[in-house]
C-alpha cells in the first residue's frame, strides 16, 4: 500500500520518539521522600529550612541519596515540589511546554546522553527520508539494498545560576519566601532558558533553534521590513506535517499590523482598530517575544515545530544559601541553580522530493 508523504513522516517520527522511550522512562532512586513523607508542609518551607540549616533539612539529607543533598552543592528541590515549579516554567515558556522533554534520571542525573536521529541532510530528495528511498525492479532483477542513515545527537546538562539577597524578615515568614521565589526565580528561570532554547550557541550551552544547522533563512523580501510575501515564502519551506508556532519579535508588532495581501487588504486591521489583533496568522498561534533578534535580524520571525527541540534535564533545581556576605545586614544569599542541555533534533535541513525546495520544522528569515 503507497503512503502519502505526511503518513511517512508520522510513521518516522513515531519510530524515532519510540527509539527515547528508554531515556523519558527514567525514575527517580528509591528511598526519596514523596507526598507520603511530609518533612516540609510546603515549598515556603523547604526553603526556610536551606537557609537555617535546620532539623528537617538534616532529616530530608538522611532519607535522600546523596545526589539530592550537597552540603557543597546546594539541596534537590522534594519531588513533592518540583512539578509545581516545572509546571510555571511551562506555563510561560515558549519551547520548554512544546520540546521533547528527557527527565534527569539517576545516578548521574547530568550524564551525557546520546539519542538517535534520523540523517535526512543532503541535496537529494531520498535524504527527506534518512536514505529509504524505493526503486523500480524489473522481473526477475535483484532488490536493491537501503539502509536508513541514523546520527546520534549529544546532550549534556551545564549548569545555570542565579543568586539574590533575602531579608530575615522574609525568611521567617515561609508563605512570602514560597511566593518570593516562585514569582522571582520561576520567572527569571524561564525567560533564561527560553532566550538560549531559541538563540544560544552551543558554547557551554544549549544550541538554540536560530543558529542551529536545521534551521531555514527564507530569502526576506525587502532589508529590516517583514511583509505578506515573507510569510508565504516561510511557509512554503516548513516541512509537512509539522504543527508550528510563529515566535516573532515584539519589535516587530507594527511590521505584522499592518500586513497587506497582494490585493492591498490589511490581513489584521480590517477598518476596526477598537478591536484586538487576531493571536493567529495563517492560522497558526502567534507568540511575542523579546527573547528573540530584533526586526530586521536573523530571527526575527520564526515559524518553529519545537516537538522537534530535544531538551535534557539534569540536576536540579536546587538551592543553596550563605549568611557570610551580609552577615551584619541581617541578609542572606539564596542561590538557585539547574542543569540542562538542548539541541534541534535535526541535523540538518531536508531536500523535499521535488529535488529543489529546502524544508524543515524551524523557518524564519535572511537579514
């Protein structure tokens, strides 16, 4: 039976996400104290007690392993907690609530990983399918052996941290210090990670979606100006079978109110500017960030299947805490700090089987 090009995408990916079940399987060690175990009655809590060094905080070390309690390294967040804090990350972020997620695990929570990828670079369509490409057989002739290409991508979770001054006067109250740091780390946290998911580097870091080999600069119509015609040429090179958001720069609010079609319509303000702007373009969610390159510079608009963005998880969050600094200011010194890697999950872009068009899940402009 033929399949369509999009059935053999799907049937692609779903092999590749079954060959992570070993790696999003892992569990946590036995003997880590969970909901039945209520050393600290809430978050507040656990981290009044990392900055007293207290009874409970001794407690919680003796019914962990040691990977979750170093006195020189900071205290594991209870997995009582943790979700609480993942789920505010998700809440705000861009990449981390769409990414392919790989948990921490144990014993060696910031251990280099290695997850296979299908190798669909190259300039021939039969890369698009990692080297599976079918030939014609004549009667009686022999069957031509294929063998699909496989890479492995590298993950390995760098360590992240922030620090700020805490007052006494909120350490003892454990409900302002939970909604202190919730509010001011979460949110920091997630503004981080988001800005290297989408533009790092690679150094000593994540490689973000924009400087990665797998990403497509479309030819932009016109220098430090986005119009109608770069959203169609965007998304005529988005690979098939993708289910994308358009991240775009706020510096480019103006460029995309004022869209025009080829007709002069106005895509967004139709005569009505009482009314709030559609958060869909080509029926695709629009997301607003400062976090990407302004108008006019490589990403500036993107368009971004982030299932295809591989995040690996290692230790942490955690805090930590030093009275030494401000000692005779009656403050303290909270450090947070995690470990995390990521990388598109692609290594490359894709030739498409009209032996011309360049796709792949992440799009966006040239200068």
């Amino acid at each position: 039976m033929e399949m369509t090009e999009l059935e053999l995408m799907e049937k692609i990916k779903k092999q590749v996400t079954e060959a992570l079940v070993p790696f999003t399987a892992i569990k946590r060690p036995e003997g880590e104290p969970g909901i039945s175990d209520k050393i600290f009655p809430t978050f507040g809590d656990f981290i009044k007690s990392v900055v007293l060094k207290d009874a409970k905080l001794m407690e919680y070390r003796t019914k962990t392993l040691s990977m979750d309690s170093d006195p020189q390294g900071g205290y594991l967040v209870p997995e009582d907690f943790a979700p609480g804090l993942k789920q505010i990350m998700s809440e705000g972020g861009i990449v981390r609530p769409r990414a392919t997620v790989i948990p921490a695990g144990s014993p060696s929570p910031d251990a280099e990983i290695n997850i296979p990828v299908l190798n669909q670079s190259g300039a021939a369509s039969h890369d698009m399918f990692a080297g599976l490409w079918f030939t014609w057989t004549d009667e009686g002739g022999a069957k031509q052996e294929k063998e699909i290409a496989f890479d492995m991508v590298k993950l390995a979770p760098k360590e992240y941290s922030a620090m700020t001054i805490l007052t006494d006067k909120i350490i003892r109250n454990a409900g302002a210090l939970e909604g202190y740091v919730k509010a001011v780390y979460s949110r920091a946290q997630i503004a981080f990670e988001d800005y290297y998911f989408l533009r790092g580097n690679g150094v000593n870091g994540p490689l973000g979606v924009i400087n990665s080999p797998a990403y497509i600069q479309a030819a932009r119509t016109g220098a430090g100006a986005i119009i109608f015609a770069d959203i169609l040429l965007i998304l005529a090179q988005l690979m098939p079978g993708c289910n994308p958001i358009w991240v775009i720069s706020r510096s480019a609010y103006g460029q995309i109110a004022a869209l025009v079609d080829a007709g002069g319509h106005s895509i967004f303000i139709t005569g009505d500017a009482t009314k709030a702007m559609p958060d869909r373009l080509m029926g695709y969610p629009v997301y607003w960030s400062f976090r990407v390159p302004a108008l006019g510079a490589v990403g500036d608009i993107s368009l971004c299947d982030f299932s295809y963005y591989l995040i690996k998880d290692g230790f942490g969050p955690a805090f930590d805490t030093s009275k030494h600094v401000y000692f005779t200011s009656n403050k303290t010194v909270l450090k947070m700090f995690s470990n995390v890697d990521g990388q598109p999950w692609l290594n490359g872009t894709i030739t498409a089987e009209d032996d011309a068009t360049e796709i792949s899940p992440f799009v966006g402009l040239t200068v």
